[in-house]
C-alpha cells in the first residue's frame, strides 16, 4: 500500500488537516443533505453490484437508489455487456420486474406489453402503429456503467466527466488483484440504519471507540503498548483515505481468532498468510474496501436514504463455489462473525445521530486519530461548496 497513499502519523495528519471543532449541521441538516447528493452522489461513480451476481446473458439484479429516487435494472444482455437501465418502461413509466433478481431473455411491461431486449432496446408493442414516436426512441433509459475488478460501478450524471479507474486513481489497480477481481460467489449482508450516511461511515474511519464498544470482539487490535488500539499511520491520496492498523504481538485467542479461524476455512486453499499486510480503503464517496487475507476480502457500501437513514450492504467475496458443506458453513460463520461485530457499532451509531440531530451542538470535536473522519468532512465540504457556488451563478447542470 506504500506508494499508494501519503501515510502521516496522527499528529502529523493533524498539522494538515487541522484540529479545530467542524460544524454539526452537515451531518442531519435536510438542505445540506440535498446538496450533497446534487454535488456528489450524482457526480460520483458508485459501487453497485459485483459481476458474479449476473454471470450469465439475461441476468438481471434490481437496485433501488433512494437518494436519487432511481429504480435500477442491472443487466447482463445477450452480447455479454453489464448494462444499467432505469426500471421504468417508456411507455407510462411502469416499472418492469419487482424481482430483486433473475434471468430473462426479454423485459415485457406488465401493464401494457411494451417488450424491451437486454440491451434496454423497445422489441415490440401491442398496437404501436396507434403511436406517433420511433421505436429507436423508446429503449429504456440507460445509467453508465462500467466493471473495475469485477465490482459495477453506476454513475447518475448525464455524461460522466471520467471513468471509474480516473475517480480511484492509482488506486485502481489494486481491485485488479483483489479477490473481488476473481469472485465467482459471494454472502452479503444489508441493512438499513437510522443515521446520516457520514455518522454511519465515519464509525469505521476512527478507532477511539474500540475499546468501549468493542471490548469483546475488539482484542486482536489492543494490547499495553497501544491501549486504544489506535492505526500506527493514516493514508491520504486526494479524496481517498487508508490506515495502518497496529499489530498487537500478542493478541488475545476467543472470540475474535475464532473470526480468523473461520475466515481462514472460508478461503482459497492457498496457506493463509500471518503476514500478510491488510488493505484498508476508505474511498470516496462511500465505499469501504477491506482486504484482509490474500484471499478473503469485503466491501460496505453506505448509501444515503434521507439525511438521518442510511441503506448498508456488507459482502465478503469468494472465489469458488462452496463446494462442501463444512466451507459453506465458514462462509457464513465469516459473515455472521463480521456483522456481530457492526451490530455492535449500531447503537452507538444511531444514538450519536439521534443526539446529533438534536441540533443542540453546533459543533462536533474531532481528536488528532479522527483525523480519516476531517479529511472525509472536508472532501465533502468542498464538493457542496462548489456546487452552491456554481448553483449561484446559475451554471450547474
Ligand atoms: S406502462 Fe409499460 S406498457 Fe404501458
Ligand atoms: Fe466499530
């Protein structure tokens, strides 16, 4: 990861990004949230999806962007291309499938028949003659869409300015070597949460909580010598962070290996590395990449529902079929023990946004190792105070 990141120790992290109070409302205030979705949820290309959940022509996941009000069909058509479109039939906007998944070689509108192929082309339509339009101009609206170590990214805007590698940068090329890249399966987790998408992510941009509310599962990461548990570094590479966690020589065994031990039985055959150096992404605007054996990794992606709720996916990636039941049982015992441990986080998560949302505090205090959740505030920052800018003179689109 060297190389990749600018990595500070906290205090020098502090000297750059400061150490003063930052402003409350950004996190529950219903303008600032609008703006931010105009500035950056719209602008930004978003994980979605991951190929293996479409391997075959004809399949389809069904995805609900909230923030947007956007029904999402992501398609893999006949030539073999992902394709996103939006699931609302061109005629009177019915929306085409409620699956959540499936396969089909054509879309057919419930209401009236209207029939689109995979490629989001109008095949048919009962009586179309009746109608004054082309067919060429009835396809299904399309979102862009592209594939970056088998992860699918959709971007909102209407004419993304650059790729999904342009917005990740040299970061790129590590989710070419990453599990996902191989993934053919994967468990996942989502959940809803009664929080501001910043309250929720920056609970794992800091480790001043371990202690408290990790104290069971938190062992592995505190020792004497590091009583908080705190990363030895923090990374920063323009809008995108990283950090270094601590090794503790002399972890504690339950119940926290019994997590490794099972992570270990749910990968590859390949020997599990004690060495090996943990990736930790925290990526603009909402991604959270953590790679944390050579062949066991996971995403969680936070996507705004409103300013105070938060829809959550967690997904560990595999690359083989369970073929045994005893793997199939550590795939899910992997991903169980990880969400034990976010259950842990969401009491404390949803009642700082209650307390937050109070509107009591005008501001909020950030200590030198909160320094990942500052860089992450003023990224935000800048992108809405661009876009009000150029709201005010009338040139944003
Ligand atoms: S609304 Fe889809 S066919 Fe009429
Ligand atoms: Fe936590």
């Amino acid at each position: 990861m060297s190389g990749l990141f600018e990595m500070l120790e906290a205090e020098e992290a502090a000297d750059r990004f400061g150490r003063g109070p930052i402003p409350a409302a950004p996190y529950y205030d219903p303008a600032w949230y609008a703006d931010e979705i105009e500035a950056i949820f719209k602008r930004q290309w978003l994980h979605i999806g991951h190929v293996c959940e479409i391997p075959e022509p004809g399949n389809f996941i069904r995805r609900e962007l909230d923030f947007a009000a956007a029904p999402l069909l992501i398609v893999r058509g006949k030539d073999g291309e992902v394709r996103t479109f939006y699931n609302v039939c061109t005629h009177r906007g019915t929306q085409l499938t409620q699956d959540d998944s499936g396969k089909r070689s054509q879309f057919s509108c419930p209401y009236h028949m209207w029939t689109y192929g995979t490629d989001g082309r109008l095949l048919s339509a009962p009586d179309f003659e009746k109608f004054h339009v082309a067919k060429e101009d009835c396809s299904l609206k399309q979102v862009a869409t592209q594939v970056l170590g088998g992860l699918i990214f959709i971007h909102l805007g209407p004419d993304p300015a650059g790729s999904v590698r342009d917005q990740f940068g040299a970061l790129a090329d590590e989710f070419d070597k990453m599990p996902c890249a191989q993934a053919i399966a994967t468990t996942e987790v989502s959940y809803e949460i009664e929080a501001n998408w910043k309250v929720h992510y920056d609970n794992f941009q800091e480790n001043y909580h371990l202690r408290f509310i990790h104290a069971r599962t938190g062992g592995p990461a505190i020792g004497p010598a590091n009583p908080m548990g705190y990363p030895t570094h923090y990374g920063f590479n323009g809008p995108h962070r990283s950090q270094t966690l601590w090794k503790n020589p002399d972890p504690p065994q339950l119940p926290a290996s019994m997590m490794l031990s099972s992570m270990r039985a749910a990968a590859l055959p390949q020997p599990f590395a004690r060495d090996f150096v943990k990736t930790d992404f925290k990526l603009f605007p909402c991604l959270h990449v953590v790679w944390l054996s050579p062949d066991t990794m996971f995403t969680h992606t936070h996507m705004p529902v409103s300013a105070t709720r938060t829809r959550s996916r967690i997904r560990m990636y595999w690359a083989s079929e369970s073929e045994s039941a005893s793997r199939a049982f550590a795939r899910e015992f992997a991903m169980m023990s990880l969400r034990d441990v976010l259950s842990e986080d969401r009491d404390a998560v949803e009642a700082a946004q209650r307390g937050i949302a109070s509107g009591v505090l005008e501001t909020i205090n950030l200590q030198d190792h909160e320094v990942l959740l500052r860089h992450s505030y003023q990224q935000v920052v800048a992108r809405v105070t661009d876009w009000r800018a150029a709201r005010a003179r009338g040139s944003h689109v």
